[in-house]
C-alpha cells in the first residue's frame, strides 16, 4: 500500500517479516487496520502542525511549500517576480503565485485587508488609477501575462507561462496616500480546485463537499498518497458516495434557511505531512477514514446502522475487556474553539461553544473544556455541529477489547456494529470499530490468525442534532476601530491678513494667515497647505505642519484657493478640504483713523489722533488733512490743508472755521476713510480786516489750464475722441489780477477763504435716479480727488516801484510783516473725469482789533 498510518500489532508486523514474501504477507496486511480519526477528535493526541495557519500573508521566498486550495477561502501568495520601472520606480510589477493548480475563480484583490480591486478587476477607492491586475487560473495551457510581456518584453516572456498554477501579475503605480507603508500585503478571494471527481456524476469540477476533497487529495500521485478512487489499494468507491451525500444533506438553520451538512474551505500546505493533512479535512466531516480490505474507507459524521451483530459466541474463551471511563484529566463536559470567519476577513475566530449541563453535573458541577480548531470550516452552524458530535463521542467513554473467533472477522475498521453481553447487561449495545489487529494462536489445527478487536461505544444521539440548539454567531471583533487608511479631511481653511514690517529692510510685506479645524482622527500626524493664485497652474506646497495654523509670508494679492489635507503616522492622506479667498494685501484701503481730535490755541488747529493700525501707512504712508468752509462738508469739496507722515499722531494747522477732514493714506496712495471734525475758528483776540483780495465771481486775472464757466473757475475742458468731456490737463493755474499794498509795511494775518467742489464731467443725466438738493454740482461727485493749492509771496517794497519779492509759498492762515503780497491759486485733479468748481477765491488781511 502506498500509505499505511495504521498502527498493526506486533503479530502482524512477525508475520509480514517471517512468512513467505509475496502474497500472503500482503494480505495479511490487508486483514488489519486502524481507524483514522480526524485530529478534532483525538482528545489524546497533540495538536497537529496544520491548525489555523495564518494564510492571508503573501510572503517572498526562494523556497516554499506549494499550495492547494479546496472551497472558498481567502489567501496570500508566493511572490515569484518583482520588478520596479519607470522614471523613479514609479511602477512596481508583481507576480505572485496563489495555488499549484488550476482554481475556478480569483476574486477580488485586498490590499492590508481593503479591497483594492473588485472581481471584475476594477481598482476601488484610494487605488483607484494606482493598481492594475491580470489574472491567470492556472490552465495547463494558459499563457504567458501579456501586459506584463509588453511592459516588460525584456524581463518576462511568452515562455513565463505558469502553467498549472494560478496567479496574479498586479502593476502598482507609486502613490504615496495609496502605499504608504511600501508594498502592501497582498490576500486573495479564491474558489479553489476546480477538477475533483465526482463518483456520483462521472465529472470532474469545483466542489466544498469535504469527501470529495479528502478522495481528491489521496488519490493524487504528486502530493496525495496515490490511493486511486476505485483503483486496487485504493479508495472504496461505494464508501466515498456515501459519505459525499451524507456531506451534501441539508440542515436547517436558525436564522433560516440551510445549508450543507459539511463543507470544505481551506489551504493545505503540501510542507506537511499527509497524515496531518488527512486528518485536518477529515475535521470539517467529523470524518474517520480506514483501511479495510485493502481499501481505504472514508466515513463522514453521521449515523450508521449496525453492520455485524456480535455476541459471546464471536468471543474467544476471556477474549473480553472493557474499560468505563476515560481519565479525569481526559474527560470534558464542552467544547470550544475557532474556525475560519468570513465575516472576520478570514481570520480565525470564536464559534459558540457548546457546552452540556447534564454532563456539567455528572463531572461534580465542574466545567471542563476541549478545545479544538477547523481550519477548513467557515460556517459557525457547522462548527457548532461538528463541536456537539466531538463531545457526544468522547462521552460515550466505553471501550471494549474482544478478542475474537474466526466468525468476528466479519467486523471491518469503521463499522458500527452490536454486542450483546449478558454478564455486562449489553443487549445490542452499538460500539464504533476502531481497530482491527491480529492475533498468531496455537491449535489443534495448526496457528490460526484470529482478529483483536477495538470497539468505542457510540449512539444515534450524537449526530441528533435541532436548529433550536444553534447560537447566533456574532463576528468579532466586537469594536470596531478606527481605520488608519481612512483619515477624515480636516475643517475648510479660514484666511485672515495682516501687513508686517520686515527686518531686512525689504519694507511692507503681507502676511496670510491660515487656520483650520483639526481632522476628528487620533492618527492624524500632520496636516499639508497649498495654495494656488488664480489663473495659475500649480500648486504651491508651503510644507507640513503639526498644528491647524499656517503662516504665509510675502503673499501676493489676488484671488487664491487654498486646500489642506491631513496626512496620517502612516503617511495616508485625507481628501483635501478647499477654499477661496482674497488677499488684498497692499492693495487693501487702510482703516479709518480712530480717536480724532481737535484743539484750538493762538490761531492753531492742533489734531491728534491714535497712530494708524496699517503698518504700510506708518512706513511710507501719510496722514492727510483738508478743510472745508462748509460744516457738513466731504472730500470734494474741501481743499489740502497738510500731509504729514503716516507714523505721526498729531498736526497742527492753521485754524479756520469749517470742517477739518483727516485720513490716512498708505504707500500705494491708496487713502482710507476720512474723519471730519468742525470748528467756528474762535480765538481770544479779536482781529478786523485791513484788506483783501477777491477773485470770484469773474476771476479776471491770468489763467493758465483754466477757464471762467458762469461764476466758476474750472480746469480747462475738452473732448475726446469717444466725444466724451474730459479736462484738458490734470492741473492749472490762476493769477490774481492785481496784488494786495497795505500803503506800508505792517504786521498782518493773512488767511484764505476758497469755495470749491467736484464737477463729474462724463456723468449723464440718464444715470441719475433722483435729483438731490445736496450734490455739490447735478452730475455728482462721489469720488473725485481733486485740490485748491493758494500760494503768496511778500514784499516790503513799493509795488507800484521796482520791488524785490519773497519765493511763492503756500498760504492756509500766515502771519507775516510785509508792505505788499500777490496771490496765485493752482487747482489739480487726479482724475480727468473730474475737475474743480472754485466758487470764491479771495486773501483776507487782517489785524488785531
């Protein structure tokens, strides 16, 4: 035979070496047997090698076992071929080898125990664009991966066929949030060997029924022990049909609906022995398997009628043993243990143990535990059926030793047979054969070869079985954790900007600052900023950071999009979170000045007010002041009085009666809102006037730029070529027509009184709504920036004479010793669309009353 693992007594290996060689040695070996018990039942016997192996690791090694996969299961690989390509090992190939021979299906592809691609090979989530797979089932004639030919013409070619073995070629393309910690560990969804004999059907194909599996891994001549279904020294063929419909039988379920008595899904690893293998299928059957007749025998876990009735004339003369009872450390009242989980990915995991509370109290109220594993089990109804049939047998604790006449040879290994013995009160009793030896005895006729018998006492009970005794399996883990590759976005940036002053001396800069709500992770180890100005292509990385803040120094203004992302401990990133805004920069108006005040003291306006809060006013900015004879005045019509520095927080003016209008201004001459504040110019000494200067209403002396327009002086206009009006030239100039002789030389106060506004002069009618009795002219003039400059010059000498005169210099309210003094007026505009209305002009002289 080509696998024996039954232990025949001393006698039969004396007979096999002393006898005649040949015939009756070998069939005296086919007399005896054992029975093979799957390793679930062996309470006595070690754990074997094969239990719940970790399959679902794929491994690179020069050497391995092969592989072979019955039913479904979940799986690593061998990988067999790795190749990084591409500018900077963008792509990584693969080849990993799952089973040494042909399987029905490969399934979808996991990656660290997500799926990575479906059935269909379609890459999910984070690995969307990053994977792509072929497939090969391992076909005797299947070809060579052709995309990994083309990619590879050098490396892989059409002789790399695999043949006989299924695999998987996978081209990984780098992505850091898709491989964070390098290749990942690679598992497989398989439906496995896809060319098992059915005796019942004559056909070959995929199969789960355990029996089936057992007689498929037997038979074979290259890893099995070459025991051919059928074939002499084989496997029984009636016996194998019987136990393949004991195992397709259907036992209803308590969540409803069936299933098969017994299946079988797992990985065998052919680094083991067949014995190990054998009995770690022979587990998910509660099966037993024998040579009988020189046949192999397999039996599935269900109930047999008696075969062979035995008495006490099957008994030689004290051929009788028994034994009651196992030994206590032995003996247990339940049993627990683990099977494979698909509901746990594939992991071993807890069945419901199943426990009895008569044979608890019959053990003195003492719980005692077997514990046993099914690696080819992945139903937790099933194992808890195959846990009840372990420890019904092993309570049935009776086991006979007959040694018996010729007539008992009718009993083979794995039957279930009857002894009735008056003297013990067995009266039929069943008992299972678990062995069969033989004994060598003298007689009158000669020696005789008599069989020793092994009987396990055993009960239609222990394979009675209802879906009421069923527990309803609950997965674990029973938490559910976090999952470090899927890392929640954080909260939508916040940008806020400020103006800093750089050390360097580089000036005014802009500062943007960037906040964000933490991602609600514990494995978020930094976050990632980007931002992009409009219009532009790229993205501008501005680092990592460990905090939800980031500060952008030097920003340009415009629109821009900014994005953040949080990245984990294993460098996987979370989607981005994306947002708009714009940065106004230097571009930005400054603030309104706060805390503006006036005071009056000899004449003197004195403003005060709290420094500008922009830093691009205090450095290269100006703080500018007007005045407005009217006391709800606006910017347009009022006149430049001063320009003082943006850093100051004080000026003082000449006083007047009107309206001061205090502003800041920055670097750019971008101006903020103005701040008025009124004054009637009281002061203690009184002044009269001694004379003065009257321009308006005719303004009768030189113009330069300028021209009369009814009782207004006004920048000279003209039109363009859009026949649009427009002034002829941003400033102009007015001369008074005759000078101011104070008859001799006196101490006055010479002090200025001009009425002007703003004249819109491409504003239309048409885009008016209302007519308002408070514009300065019709058209409005919202926005003009336009200037009223007086200037003098003195003289002591005789103006009607040949007088020497003082340099011109601006006039708000100057106090001067002169006998003479000419006056001169330049009005501006910053905007051609504009243009100054000067109503009076006129220079008063006065003296002290």
């Amino acid at each position: 035979m080509p696998f024996i693992v039954s232990a025949v007594t001393a006698v039969a290996t004396w007979v096999s070496a002393t006898l005649a060689a040949g015939g009756i040695a070998a069939a005296l070996l086919r007399i005896g047997g054992t029975l093979l018990l799957s390793y679930a039942a062996q309470a006595l016997m070690p754990k074997p090698q094969t239990t719940l192996a970790n399959r679902t690791v794929t491994i690179r090694e020069p050497v391995v076992p092969r592989d072979l996969v019955y039913g479904r299961t979940r799986k690593g690989g061998v990988i067999v071929f790795l190749n990084a390509s591409g500018a900077d090992n963008k792509y990584l190939d693969l080849v990993i080898v799952l089973a040494t021979h042909r399987v029905k299906s490969i399934g979808a592809i996991y990656f660290e125990g997500e799926m990575a691609l479906d059935a269909a090979g379609v890459a999910q989530g984070r690995w969307a664009g990053k994977v792509a797979v072929e497939k090969r089932l391992g076909a005797t004639d299947q070809t060579a991966f052709s995309g990994l030919m083309a990619a590879l013409p050098d490396k892989w070619s059409e002789n790399h066929c695999l043949r006989g073995c299924a695999a998987i070629w996978l081209r990984l393309t780098y992505d850091q949030d898709a491989y964070p910690g390098g290749i990942p560990n690679i598992t497989v969804d398989l439906e496995g060997k896809d060319d098992i004999w059915d005796p019942r059907t004559q056909t070959t194909g995929y199969s789960e029924n355990p029996a089936l599996c057992l007689a498929d891994y037997m038979a074979n001549s290259t890893w099995g022990i070459g025991a051919g279904i059928g074939q002499p020294d084989g496997i029984d063929e009636l016996s194998l049909v019987a136990a393949a419909n004991i195992c397709d039988e259907t036992v209803p379920l308590a969540s409803g609906g069936s299933e098969p008595r017994y299946a079988c899904n797992g990985v065998i690893s052919l680094g083991e022995a067949p014995k190990t293998i054998i009995e770690g299928l022979l587990s998910s059957s509660a099966g037993r398997c024998a040579v009988s007749g020189g046949s192999w025998r397999i039996h599935a876990g269900a109930w047999a009628p008696p075969t062979v009735a035995l008495t006490s004339d099957h008994v030689r003369e004290g051929g009788l043993t028994l034994a009651t009872r196992v030994t206590m450390s032995s003996n247990f009242n339940g049993v627990r243990g683990q099977f494979v989980s698909p509901e746990n990915d594939w992991q071993p995991d807890d069945f419901p143990a199943y426990a009895s509370e008569v044979y608890v109290a019959e053990d003195g109220g003492e719980p005692k535990w077997r514990d046993i594993s099914l690696p080819f089990t992945i139903s937790a109804s099933m194992a808890q059926r195959l846990a009840k049939i372990e420890l019904e047998r092993a309570r049935r604790q009776m086991t006979v030793r007959l040694s018996g006449k010729l007539s008992a040879w009718a009993a083979t290994v794995g039957d279930v047979v009857t002894l009735s013995y008056a003297r013990w009160g067995f009266a039929a009793k069943p008992f299972e054969v678990h062995g069969v030896s033989l004994d060598l005895t003298a007689s009158d006729d000669g020696a005789l070869l008599l069989p020793e018998l092994v009987l396990r006492e055993t009960s239609p009970l222990v394979y009675d079985w209802s879906a009421s005794e069923e527990q309803i399996y609950a997965a674990a883990p029973r938490t559910v954790l976090p999952n470090p590759h899927d890392i929640p976005a954080p909260g939508a940036p916040q940008v806020t900007e400020e103006l800093y002053v750089t050390r360097d001396g580089g000036g005014l800069k802009v500062l943007a600052k960037v906040a964000w709500e933490a991602a609600p992770s514990g494995f978020v180890a930094a976050y990632q900023l980007q931002g992009r100005l409009s219009g532009a292509a790229d993205w501008i990385d501005y680092g990592r950071t460990d905090g939800s803040t980031l500060e952008i120094r030097d920003i340009a203004p415009g629109t821009w999009a900014f994005r953040v992302k949080a990245i984990s401990v294993l460098g996987v990133s979370s989607p981005w979170q994306e947002t708009q805004a714009e940065i106004l920069g230097l571009t930005a108006p400054p603030a309104q000045l706060e805390n503006v005040t006036l005071q009056t003291a000899g004449g003197l306006a004195i403003l005060k007010w709290t420094r500008s809060a922009d830093p691009d006013v205090r450095v290269g900015g100006n703080i500018v002041i007007r005045h407005s004879k009217e006391v709800t005045a606006t910017w347009a019509d009022s006149y430049s009085m001063d320009r003082v520095s943006g850093g100051e927080a004080i000026a003082v003016v000449p006083l007047k009666p009107g309206t001061y209008l205090v502003r800041a201004e920055d670097s750019g001459g971008r101006a903020g809102p103005e701040v008025r504040v009124a004054t009637k110019g009281a002061q203690v000494l009184a002044f009269s006037t001694l004379a003065y200067l009257q321009a308006d209403p005719g303004f009768l002396g030189d113009k330069v730029g300028v021209e009369v327009t009814g009782a207004n002086l006004t920048l000279a206009t003209t039109i363009d070529a859009s026949g649009i009006p427009q002034v002829a030239a941003l400033e102009g100039a007015y001369g008074f027509a005759s000078g101011l002789d104070l008859g001799a030389v006196k101490r006055v106060r010479l002090r200025s009184e001009i009425g002007v506004a703003a004249l819109a002069l491409n504003d239309r009618i048409d885009a008016r709504t209302a007519v308002m009795d408070s514009w300065a002219d019709f058209d409005g003039s919202a926005g003009a920036e336009i200037d009223v400059l007086f200037e003098i010059r003195e003289t002591d000498d005789d103006p009607n004479g040949v007088p020497t005169w003082g340099p011109w210099g601006r006039l708000d309210n100057h106090e001067i010793e002169a006998r003479a003094i000419e006056a001169r007026a330049f009005l501006t505009t910053k905007d051609a669309s504009y243009t100054p209305i000067v109503s009076q002009l006129r220079l008063y002289a006065d003296e002290v009353a």
